[in-house]
C-alpha cells in the first residue's frame, strides 16, 4: 500500500453521494480497471493521462469527440485491490476538488463495489452525479465481466 497523502479540506462542501454495486470480476480485476483501464469503460480512448502511484495527477476526457469534458485530479490513496481514491475536478463540479473513494469489499455472491463521491459545492451538482455514476458502474461490471467470461 502507498501512503496516503491528505485529502482537499472538504469541510464546507458536505455534500456527498454513495453508490453501491455487486460486480462480477475479481478485486484485482476491478483494481486494475480503476488504476490503468479507465480508457476501457470511463474515458475517452487515447484521453487517460495517469500513473498508479499516490500523489500521481491524473487527467482524462469523457463525453464524445465532438464534445470532450475533462477531468483533472490527484491521487490520493491506492490500497492494492481493495482501494482507490483520487480527487475528481471537472466544469461539472463548478471547477472543485471534490474526492471519490472506491472499496472493493469481498461477500458471497461477488464483489461489492462501493463508491463514494464527495465534497460538492451544492445539492443540484451532487444530484447530476448521483445519476451518472450508477449507469458508469454498469459499463465497468459490462466490460470486466466479459474480460473474466473471455
């Protein structure tokens, strides 16, 4: 595990949304699709610009070609197959660092992916989220489902 580094002061922006999933691939699978895949079900393809390592800047584009949105952030804290958190600033959230934490926690019938997106500078940005992210963890159970079915 690298260390983690501190997270942005996200006291006066507590807003906040969580999102669970039951996924079908392995924590290591998942990991992998977080730290070095975000171009297979995320982003743009061509558009990631990341390496796996704490305190590492990330950047990718996600929306079309015609119309990209870019995402900056910073790596927060990686936990080999069981964690990653990494500060997410877009137009979307009003130019804020705000932070999203991921847990792959293990249980009976697969992996349950917990994600958990905070510091929004309001309600109506957080609930724009709050849509997106559900239809997000679909696409990654497609992608790394067929990746363990191949």
């Amino acid at each position: 595990m690298d260390q983690p580094v501190p997270p942005p002061d996200l006291s006066t922006r507590p807003n906040e949304l969580m999102v669970e999933r039951v996924m079908k691939a392995s924590p290591s699978l998942l990991y992998a699709a977080w730290t070095q895949g975000l171009d297979l079900w995320l982003a743009i393809p061509g558009s990631v610009r990341m390496r796996p390592g704490v305190d590492e800047p990330l950047y990718f584009d996600t929306g079309t070609d015609e119309k990209r949105n870019p995402h900056y952030g910073r790596i927060l804290r990686l936990d080999k197959d069981r964690r990653v958190e990494f500060t997410w600033v877009t137009a979307a959230t009003g130019g804020v660092e705000t932070v999203v934490a991921v847990e792959f926690l293990k249980q009976p019938r697969g992996i349950r992916l917990r994600l958990k997106h905070s510091g929004f500078p309001s309600q109506a940005v957080r609930d724009v989220h709050e849509q997106v992210w559900p239809a997000m963890l679909e696409r990654l159970d497609e992608v790394t489902a067929a990746a363990v079915a191949s």
